[in-house]
C-alpha cells in the first residue's frame, strides 16, 4: 500500500458526511380530486419553512377551483389533507381561482411530509377538468420564510424538488 493510497483511505474514514434536506413535491391528477404529495426526500429533517406552490407560471395556466361558484368548471373539490397534518404548523386557506397555496410547515423528519386532495383546473385547455404533468411545467416551489433558496420549477412529470441550506441537529 502506497502513502498516498493510505491518506486517501484515512482521510475518506474523517472526512465529514454532508447531509442535506430537499423537498419534492409531486402533482397527480385525479377524478374527481387532484393530489399533491410534499416529501422531505433527503437524509436529515428540515428547519420549519413557508412553502408555496405557485402554478401562476403553468403551461395550462392553472386554478384552484374549490367552490361550485367562481373561476373553475364542472366538478370542485375543496382542500383536503390526507396525510401529514401533524406537520402542518397552520391550515391554509385557499380561494376559488387562485393559483398558489402556501404551507406553513414544521420540521420535516427523513421521509415525512404531507398529502391533501383539491381541485386544479387548466383555463386554456380544451379538457378544463383534466390536468396532466406538462400543463403543470413551469409552476414553481417556493420557500418564502424559513430559509433562502432558489425555487424548484415543476417539470413535465409534475415533479418539482428545492434543496433546504441544512439539516436541523
């Protein structure tokens, strides 16, 4: 064994393991509720953060449609959680039409996150009450409080990921 080949093994044994946090969130259309899954996916919990999902930016140019009155069509579906509440350090609270919710999250273990059912609604498709993940591209993922990052931007799977600066110790 070379003295290089055992500083490189000894220092690889000390070096610091780099941890992070990163957010995923992943859209789903549904009949007759659309899904949103929020999952920490990284290997340490994160700091409590605000978080929006923004689809002003959409390609379907997306809405909220939670009442049977105002911008949506057809069938509604009113914001529902189905999992994760526990991490929920406010309920949000979401308008017909609009086209971003904000979650106001507490610290999110390994794997932890949260789920919930609404409504979403394209308003220049020809099929209004179907959404899929390329009518979702360009919405972006957002923390405004918590910590800076940039935003994560939906792409055609409707999947969108933000990598946090740290981990909680």
């Amino acid at each position: 064994m070379t003295l290089r080949s055992v500083c490189l093994s000894v220092c690889l044994l000390v070096a610091p393991v780099v941890t992070a946090a990163e957010i995923e969130v992943s859209f789903r259309d549904g009949a007759p509720k659309d899904q949103f899954v929020v999952t920490n996916i990284g290997t340490c919990a994160t700091a409590p953060m605000v978080l929006a999902i923004d689809m002003t930016e959409s390609a379907g140019r997306l809405i909220f449609d939670v009442t049977a009155q105002g911008a949506g069509v057809q069938v509604f579906q009113p914001l529902e959680f189905t999992s994760g509440v526990e991490f929920l350090a406010a309920m949000p609270e979401v308008e017909d039409g609009q086209t971003a919710l904000v979650l106001d999250l507490t610290a999110l273990p390994p794997g932890g996150g949260v789920s919930f059912t609404i409504d979403v609604d394209d308003t220049i498709g020809q099929r209004e009450i179907t959404v899929n993940g390329s009518e979702m591209q360009g919405s972006q993922l957002r923390v405004l409080a918590g910590f800076d990052t940039d935003p994560g931007v939906f792409d055609a799977t409707a999947t969108a990921r933000v990598k946090t600066p740290g981990c909680l110790s």
